[in-house]
C-alpha cells in the first residue's frame, strides 16, 4: 500500500460505519494487508471488543410509586 492509501485507510477506519471489509474493497486489497498497514487496528478493535464485553450495561431507573 502507498503512504496515501494507508493514511486513507486510517481516516476510514475512524468511522464506525466502515468495516476492514468494505476498506479493503475500496482500496483494491486485502483485509490481511490492512491489518499490515495499520497494525493498530488489531490491537484497538481487541481493546474495544474487551471493553464492550466486559462493561456493565446501564439499568432502567425504578419507577417510583
């Protein structure tokens, strides 16, 4: 990948709308080769998918009599 197309893929990746999928697609490569470029990726969907699994979800307030 050109240092345009990995600065690309970055700024796509910010946007919870898109997927390493759907970047790899637009950008004419593999999800392996986006995992390459941007090695972050790995680690910070990891990080959130922990986050998210593991996080307390709020409980509806009480109605009160």
């Amino acid at each position: 990948m050109t240092p345009e197309q990995v600065r690309h893929a970055r700024d796509l990746l910010t946007r919870p709308q898109n997927t390493v999928t759907s970047i790899a697609k637009l950008l004419g490569v593999s999800r392996n080769t986006i995992n390459n470029y941007v090695p972050e990726l790995k680690v910070s969907r990891i990080a959130l998918a922990e986050a998210t699994a593991t996080a307390e979800l709020p409980q509806p307030a009480k109605p009160k009599d």
